[in-house]
C-alpha cells in the first residue's frame, strides 16, 4: 500500500527525462491561461488587499485580540488560511500564465475554497470579537470599529479574489 501511494504521489516525476547531460527536462503537458499573466494579476491583487486588510486588523489593540481565546484562535485561523492560499497562489503568481499539468492539477481545486474560507474566518473573527465587547460590556471606540471594517474589507477581498480565480481560463496546451 505504501508503494502505490508513493508511485502516484511521485506520478508527476514520470514526465521528467534526463537528456545527455544529465540534466532533466519536463515533457508533460502545460496549462496555458487565456489572456496571459496579465489575466492573474485581479486574482493576486485582490489576494494581496485581503491580505493587507487583515495585517491591519490585527495591528490594532482591539481588546478581544489582547487576551480572549474566542477571538484570537479564529485570527490565528485566518492567518493559516490566508498562508495556505499564498502557498497555492505562488505557484500560479510565478508562472506567467503557463504552468506543468500536475501543478495545475494541485492548484486547481484548492484556491477558490481557500479564498472562501478565508472570508469566513475573517467574519467569525469579527463575530467573536463583537461577542467579546457584549460579554465583557466594553465600551464601543474607534479602535472597534476599524477593527470590524477592516475584516469585513477582508472577507470581501477574499471572496472577490476567489471569483476572480473562477472567471479565469486555463487551457490545455
């Protein structure tokens, strides 16, 4: 059994052949994106506000990220997702457009529900941290509210960079 998983976790390696020198060269097939790298940049754009956003929510001294469990483990949750979808959208960011099968094939199922669940994870963080002033009868600032707005620009950045990822086309070339 561990046998099989190997040769089909390590399938990818088939489509490499070493020439003369030594050296290897991939001979499998390439996805191509309609439009160029150029038709990637709203996907990594988008991506990289989110990413911003919550850098910035998580700067600010909102009270709940000081010291509460509830609020910071979905932070935390955020940030993971967020590094899970800079892992699977580098591979793409550093393309131009054109990438090796398996790695289309690797990325492709996995960046829209990153995107999602990101987006879901920055609400809940901002649910929780409103949970946090009603428990603890904190007086609302302005600290609360750019904390609040900051997350909602999140999810939204999140959830527009997923759309973007979907409305792209790859080609088989």
């Amino acid at each position: 059994m561990a046998q099989e998983h190997r040769r089909r976790h390590k399938a990818h390696l088939d489509q490499h052949i070493k020439d003369a020198n030594g050296e290897y060269h991939y001979v499998g097939d390439w996805y191509v994106l309609q439009g160029g790298g150029k038709a990637l940049m709203p996907f990594l754009i988008w991506s990289v506000v989110s990413a911003a956003f919550l850098i910035a929510a998580g700067c600010l001294p909102f009270p709940g990220m000081l010291n509460t469990w509830y609020v910071i483990i979905p932070y935390l949750g955020t940030v993971s997702v967020f590094f899970a979808l800079f892992w699977q959208g580098r591979k793409l960011a550093f393309s131009g457009g054109r990438v090796k099968t398996f790695v289309w094939e690797n990325v492709k199922d996995n960046i829209f529900p990153i995107t999602r669940a990101l987006a879901v994870f920055n609400v809940l963080t901002g649910i929780l941290g409103g949970v946090y002033l009603l428990i603890t009868r904190t007086a609302f600032s302005g600290v609360c509210l750019w904390f609040f707005l900051l997350l909602l620009l999140a999810a939204i950045s999140a959830w527009i960079a997923g759309n973007a990822f979907k409305k792209q086309v790859w080609e088989k070339e």
